[in-house]
C-alpha cells in the first residue's frame, strides 16, 4: 500500500498530526497474535447499519478479515462493498474505510490461512473459502469467505501520548 495521499489534523486541542506509522504498526505487531476484536460496519439493502465482529489481520499493509457468507454482514457486502473496520489498538483507536474485496486466488487463501493458523485459529483452504473446526458463534457454519479491504480513508485517535487525532486518505 502506498503512504497516505492526504494527512489531515484533527486534533483541537494543539497536539501535531500523527504519523500513519503508528498506526501501522501497531497493526503489525497485535495482528494475528493479539486478542483484538476488529468491529466491521455496513450498510443494509434499507439503508440501515450493521456492526459485528470479524476476525481480521494486517498482512503485508493490506487489511482483511473472514465472514460466513449467510451472515447479515457477508450479504450487505455483497450488495454494497462499502464498510469500515474499527479496532482499539494499544495506544490509538483506529477506523479503516474503504470498501470489500472478496478475495478467491489460491496463493492468498493458502498465505492468509497459515496467518491466521499463527493467530490460534486452524484455518484451511477449501476450493475459494476457509474452513476450520471453529469459528466465531456468530460466523455461521463453514465455509468462511476472505475479504481485502481496500483502503480509502483512515482516522486515528492516540489514546496514549504522544495524544492527537488525525485522517488519512490513501
């Protein structure tokens, strides 16, 4: 992923804008390993939102995330990619958006698949999806569909110093 196209402070209260490297970062260092719970936000066919918890890692600057395909979330995207992730990270609240790619190619099935088996959670590759002994209660049975957020905005609120509050377009 490219850096941001655009930085914007958001801070009120005098603190500089936050570099995306904190954030990053700390992407990189709690995803798989940490016990974060990633909140995805869509949009229904009515135009209502839904929330849910999705399990999602930081790959290679890339964020995805897994969803049953029946879920309520799983056939909002299919209508509608567009979504946003929110997660608490040590030191900085993160919302991501962008819009939800499903991700089919053996190569990432097989890659993001020992990602998340490092994580704790045994997930293998079935034809174009995931399948497990396990997942989430409210995943629904296997399989399990990939998606790859493709960033188009992010905003970070430090929750630690160094403090401040900040928008990233990419």
């Amino acid at each position: 992923m490219a850096s941001p196209r655009v930085t914007r402070n958001l801070d009120r209260y005098g603190n500089p804008s936050l570099p995306w490297s904190r954030c990053r970062d700390a992407l990189v260092a709690t995803t798989p390993t940490e016990d974060l719970t990633f909140f995805v936000a869509t949009v229904r066919p009515d135009g209502r939102p839904h929330s849910a918890g999705v399990g999602a890692v930081w790959v290679d600057d890339v964020l995805y995330f897994v969803s049953g395909p029946e879920t309520r979330k799983s056939r909002n995207l299919a209508e509608n990619p567009a979504c946003s992730l929110s997660v608490r990270l040590p030191g900085v609240d993160l919302t991501l958006e962008g819009s939800a790619v499903r991700v089919t190619d053996q190569p990432t099935l097989r890659r993001l698949a020992d990602v998340y088996n490092a994580g704790g959670w045994p997930a293998d590759v079935e034809g174009d999806a995931f399948t497990a002994p396990y997942s989430a209660p409210s995943a629904g049975p296997a399989p399990w569909h990939l998606y790859r957020l493709a960033l188009r905005r992010a905003v970070g609120v430090a929750t630690a110093e160094p403090h401040g509050a900040t928008a990233w377009e990419f």
